[in-house]
C-alpha cells in the first residue's frame, strides 16, 4: 500500500510540474495591452553589421539602448488626447506622444479621423537610431504625426506576430494604416526628415 501512494504522489508531482513549465512557457499574445515601447539594454550598442542602404536586417535576438529617454512637452493642439492615461507613453522621444496598444490606437484613430503609424525598430540596428535621433526630433515631422497619426513603435523581436502579419523584413519600417487597419503605405527605411515629411503626406494625401 505504501508503494501504491509513493506512485500515486510520484505522478502528482510530475503533472504538477508539467503545469507549472506550460504557465511559465505561455506564450503572450500581442492583443493583451502588451507594451509597444521598446525596452533598453544598456549592454547593447547599435551597430552596421547587418545594416546597408537605410534599412538593417531582423536580428530577434538584441534588443536596443534607450536609455537616454527625455520628457515630452504638450503642445496644445494635441490635448485633444489623453496623453496622460497608462496607453500613452511621453518620455521616449521628446515631442511625440506614443501609443503603447494598438487596440487603442485604432479606437482613439476613428474617433479622431486620424491614421495609425506603426515604426518598426529593431535591436542593434544603426538607422534606427538615425531615424530616431535625426528624423523623429525633426519639428516639422513631429508636427505632421502629432497632427494626423496616433503613433506606435516596437521591436520586432517583441511584436513578432504584428511584424509577420504586416510582412516586416527589415528595420527601420513605417506602416500607415487607416482607422479600419487598412494598410495606406510604408516607408521601409531610413529617410532624412524632409523625405520623412514628404513621404508621410503622400501616403495620407496631407
């Protein structure tokens, strides 16, 4: 009897250990209000490896330095938005307010007549940095997307469902899309900020 219940609490043990690895190895869903603003990796500095011509290979395995974050500032014809509220994240580039859920950036999209715009950063990748150090502080580039985007930006090796779906194979991407979540344009690689601006205002028809 007493081997029986050694066996019987042999196998509970297993299937208790089992459950907990399936829990722990769950896989997050990109629609569960999953953060879109990259996380930082001070050990990581960017680098032209698998970088040429503005746009840098997916490398899923690095993550990016941000750790040079600012505060943003207000301007007023942006209060219109919640910019406040836990689904807008100030203080990664100064002057633009991104969104950090794309379900919300759709809802808040429609009611505001605006599009989505969806940066794709990637780990490690050298004109990322550009765009985001030269192009995304710009004040006219700010201007348009504060204006007419809710904007978003992620790695891809954190949005690796939303990277596939959108077919992203390179970094730095920008997807427009509508309210609807029809795609409008992209813009897949590193551009100065007058060919940025010029090419967000063709794509939105601004």
């Amino acid at each position: 009897m007493g081997k029986f219940k050694f066996i019987v609490l042999l196998i509970f043990a297993f299937v208790l250990v089992c459950g907990v690895v399936l829990v722990v190895d769950a896989p997050t869903s990109f629609d569960d209000s999953q953060t879109l603003i990259p996380t930082s990796d001070a050990n990581v500095d960017a680098d032209a490896s698998n970088c040429e011509d503005g746009s840098c290979l997916i490398d899923s395995k690095k993550t990016e330095d941000n750790s040079s974050k600012k505060t943003a500032k207000k301007d007023t014809k942006s209060e219109k938005f919640d910019y406040d509220s836990k689904y807008y994240e100030v203080s990664y580039i100064e002057g633009l307010y991104f969104c950090n859920d794309l379900e919300r950036a759709f809802k808040d999209a429609k009611a505001h007549h605006r599009n989505v715009m969806i940066v794709f950063d990637g780990a490690a990748c050298i004109y990322c940095e550009y765009l985001k150090e030269d192009t995304l502080t710009d004040a006219a580039v700010q201007k348009e997307i504060n204006d007419n985007y809710i904007i978003l930006i992620t790695q891809t090796s954190e949005s690796p469902e939303l990277t596939s779906q959108l077919n992203i194979y390179g970094t730095p991407t920008t997807v427009v899309l509508d309210g609807d979540g029809n795609e409008l344009g992209r813009i897949e690689e590193y551009e100065p900020p007058e060919e940025y601006l010029a090419h967000l205002k063709e794509i939105s028809g601004n």
